[in-house]
C-alpha cells in the first residue's frame, strides 16, 4: 500500500510540473491558433492578430524584412494575452502596419520574452509561434509635369508629359520597367528598386488616343501582371520640336489624344493657320511640319485645330523665335557690294551696320521684326593685306559678328613694252625715256611699282616709284641717264594689298659714248677743221701771189 501510495503521490508531482517546463522558454501551444487579418496586401497594409490562450504574460511581435533581419512592430506595452478572448480584439492597440520590405512571404513571430532588439537565437525561439504575410507590389502617380499628385483621378495629361511614379513590395535591386497598356514605355532615367524594393522613376506619355490607360510596372524578379495597374487619362495635346528657331527653319509638331481619324486638323501659329489638311490615325496620333514664318524675336504660341479637338481642348506649345542674320557674299574683292538682311529682331528697333570698325550702314526693322537689306562695298583701308574684316550687326544692346574675307589671289605678273631689250637709246646720255608696259586687271584694282637699276640684281636701285595707277613712267629732266646700261622692271599690286611678282627685268643702253667723250670728239673735230681751213686759206693766198 506504502509503495502504491508512493507511486500515486510522484505521479501527480510530475502532472503538475509539466506546465512548469513549458513556460516561459515557450508560448502555450494554445498560440498555435493565432490568425493574421489579413495574410497578404502591399506595404502600408493594417495587420492585427487574433487567437486566444490562457496565459497573462506580455508579448512582442516581430516583423522578418529578410533571412537575418527583423523589425519590432508590437511592443509589451500593445500586444498582451490577458485581453485575447476567443474571437475578441482591441482594434485601438492591437495592429501594426506592413513595414518597407520585399515582395513575396515574411516571417510574423510573436516572442514572449523582452527582447528589445533580438539576437538571431531569440527569434528563432520564436520559429514556433511564426505566421507568414505575403507582400504585394503597388505602384502610384506622384506627379505630372512637375505638379504633384494627391488624387489618382487627377492623373492626365497629353503625350510627351513626364510623369512621375514610385513603387514598392518590389525585388531588392531590381531593374524596372514602367508599361503603359502593356507597352513598355521610354523612361526618363534607369530604374532600379533599393534593397527593400522600394523605386521612384518618370517616363513619357507615349502616344495615345483621348482615353484612360493603364500604368503597371514590373522587373525580372516581379510581373507586371502581378501589380495592380493606376488610371492615366490622355489629353489631347501637341507637342514641337525643336522649341526655337529661325525663319524659314523647318519646325515638327505631333498630336496625339485627338479622336480616331480625325480630319481638317490645322496648325496655328500665333492664332494664324500655317499648315491644314492633317489627318489623326486610329489611334488619334499625327506628325505635320511648317517653316517659321516671318515673326519677331521672343515667344510665340503654336497650337492646333481640329474637326472635333478644338484648340481650347489643347494647351498652346511655347516657340521661341531667334533672330537671323545674313551677310550675302561673304567672300569677294574690294568693290564686292555686301548686303546685310535679318529676320527674328525685335519689333521696330534700329539697326546698325559696320565694317573694320566704321558704319556702313542703318535701318529699322519691320513690326513683323524683319530687316531690309542694308547694302555697302567691300574696301580695305590697312596698310598690309588683310584676309578677315569683322562685319557687326547691332540692335539694342546685342550684336552679330560676321567675317567678310578678302580674296588673297596676287594680281598677274605685267609684261613690258618698251624701252625693247637691250636696246640702246639716245647719243651721248642724258636721256629721259617713256617706259610702258601692258595693262593688268584684277577685280580689286591695281596699282604698279617700277623700279631701275644698274644691274641685274637690283643691287643698286636709281629710281623706285610705287603707286603708279597708269602704264607708263617717264623719267623726268632730274633723272635723266648718263650713258651706261640699265635695268628696269614693273610688279602689280591690287587694292587688297595682293603684291604680284616681279616680271623679267629689261636692259638698255643709254648713249653711244660718254659726254666727256662727245666733248673731246667734237673738240678734236674742230681742231682738225680749223687745221685744214687755215691750211686750205693759206695756200690760196700764196697761189693768188704767184
């Protein structure tokens, strides 16, 4: 009986200890019947926890972002068992929000325990006590063109516009695509989600009929058919490339948003019909070009006119139209009449033109902005040749510069008349010859050089005249020529300063002999006469007497 009653005795000592080495190393296996509300949703998603047991202790739970990383998102202080009730929660205290994270399944663990910030073994004590929420991707529209957005009703705007987006619950460092109907659209930049999924990203509005469409996003790691896609409604609107330009330049507008072949589109150009007869494909969409026509400097509107789009339904495009100068020719010789012309310039505002510094030239530009020609020629007023003469252009306070270039071309190379090689002239010196040459044409003009020496080699110059606008020098009584033999030559140089070469040097001789030896000739001469008459007197005289 004694044994018995012994047996009976530890037998309920051990039933009694069998809670005892359940807590607090564990939850009551009762925890096992915990619910998440909901078990899947997008960040942000509102969670709480339902279940009962009939433990009082306090309780942490705890939110796995990754394999080694989790995040408290219930303190003692909001989560207590002593308030669980079979089918009874405190919605005031008792819920949590889905912190940034991953797409896909995280861990929920419920710690009994105080682990203010858990080692690794504390959460896996928690293993048991673990429920799993599954993140979802979402996207939204957070601005367009620039505006934020606080409504996604408010999300519209016409082809081109850029539209910023973010997203979350998507893959850790993934590339990501933005699809607008399916189609993946041009992105303003790359994007690529951080390592809790997390992005931010703008495209362009592709082209697109008068409708809503759907935006969804994805990336290799998530579907785009797995996000649930936000509302854009595309306006009909224009855009226009280039945004600035000059007269005549060719300007490209495209629509888009307009009804399904919509004809009798126009385009307006500060309310002014510049083009007409365009025609909107299926889907709303067209492309037409015009040329800027003649306006002044500043903004202007371009806009477009439709059958059924009318220009009120569609915000005006800013173009900026740049003045434009023009120098005709740019090249030539001196006497090239130059003409300035110009578009774009501010309304009725004074023109100035100068050349190598002086004015040329005035005038005043239209209302429509545009300048008649101011014309003027060409000259050259350095003292060298000069290539490069500076033409400005001013209006207000603004210039532009042009560069007129002087042709470099050296005139021809003048072939010479006469004196005729090596010919000789005059008796005794002191001569005063005509030299002549054949005339040399160049468009600048010319001018001629001469010069005479005593050799070939010029080493000695007698006479050097520069300037000589005729064919022809004649040397003057104080330059007159001793006898001797003499060269001389001509070089060419145009009034841009151009010098041509020197042509083949001519000789001649002045005289047949020295003066002095003219003078001892004649002397001798005269002695030899006055010899023979005294002679010739004498011996008459002595014939006469016999």
């Amino acid at each position: 009986m004694k044994l018995l009653s012994r047996l009976i005795i530890a037998l309920a000592i051990c039933l009694v200890a069998i809670p005892t080495l359940v807590t607090p190393g564990q939850v009551n296996a009762d925890i096992d019947s915990i619910v998440l509300h909901p078990t899947k949703g997008t960040i942000g998603t509102e969670v709480y926890i339902t279940g009962d047991s009939d433990d009082s202790n306090d309780y942490w739970v705890y939110y796995q972002l990754d394999d080694d990383d989790w995040v408290q998102v219930l303190d003692d202080g909001d989560f207590d068992f002593d308030e669980w009730e079979p089918g009874a929660y405190d919605y005031d205290t008792e819920k949590f929000e889905i912190p940034e994270s991953t797409g896909g399944k995280h861990k929920i663990s419920i710690c009994n325990d105080d682990p203010n910030n858990p080692d690794d073994d504390d959460i896996d004590d928690c293993e048991e006590q673990s429920k799993e929420f599954t993140v979802e991707p979402q996207i939204e529209v957070t601005a367009v063109a620039g505006d934020t957005i606080h409504d996604p009703e408010d999300a519209e705007g016409p082809m081109g516009t850029e539209v910023e987006m973010k997203g979350n619950g998507f893959g850790a460092g993934e590339d990501i695509d933005i699809y607008f109907d399916g189609y993946a659209v041009e992105l303003v930049d790359d994007i690529e989600a951080d390592d809790n999924g997390t992005w931010e990203g703008t495209f362009i509005v592709p082209e697109a009929s008068q409708a809503t469409h759907d935006i969804t996003a994805g990336g290799a790691d998530t579907d785009e058919d797995d996000v649930t896609a936000v509302p854009f409604y595309v306006l009909p609107g224009i855009s226009v490339s280039p945004v600035e330009g000059s007269l005549d330049d060719a300007i490209t507008v495209t629509g888009s948003g307009f009804n399904e072949d919509e004809i009798n589109i126009e385009i307006l150009f500060d309310n002014v019909m510049v083009t007409s007869g365009i025609e909107a494909d299926e889907y709303g969409y067209w492309e037409a070009s015009f040329q800027v026509p003649e306006a002044a400097e500043g903004l202007h509107e371009v806009s477009a006119d439709g059958q059924y789009t009318k220009k009120r339904d569609i915000a005006a495009r800013e173009f900026t139209v740049l003045s434009k100068v023009a120098l005709s020719p740019t090249s030539g010789h001196v006497g090239t009449v130059l003409t300035v012309t110009g578009s774009g310039f501010p309304a009725s505002t004074p023109v100035t033109v100068s050349y190598d510094g002086v004015t040329k030239g005035t005038g005043t530009t239209t209302a429509s902005g545009s300048l008649s020609g101011i014309t003027f020629e060409a000259t050259h007023t350095q003292s060298t040749h000069v290539v490069n003469h500076p033409v400005i252009v001013t209006h207000d306070s603004t210039t532009v510069s042009f560069e007129f270039t002087m042709e470099s071309d050296p005139p021809p190379i003048p072939t010479l008349d006469s004196p005729l090689n090596t010919i000789r002239i005059g008796f005794v010196g002191q001569v005063t010859p005509t030299f002549t040459w054949a005339e040399v044409t160049d468009p600048s003009g010319v001018s001629y050089t001469f010069e005479m020496g005593t050799g070939p080699d010029f080493a000695q110059v007698l006479i050097s005249e520069a300037g000589l606008t005729e064919t022809s020098y004649t040397l003057t009584e104080m330059e007159a020529l001793d006898y001797g033999t003499y060269y001389w030559k001509v070089k060419a140089i145009d009034g841009a300063l151009n010098v041509g070469e020197w042509c083949s040097p001519y000789s001649f001789k002045s005289g047949f002999m020295p003066f002095w030896a003219f003078i001892a000739s004649a002397v001798g001469a005269a002695v030899v006469i006055a010899v023979l008459v005294f002679f010739f007197v004498r011996r008459r005289r002595m014939l006469y007497y016999d």
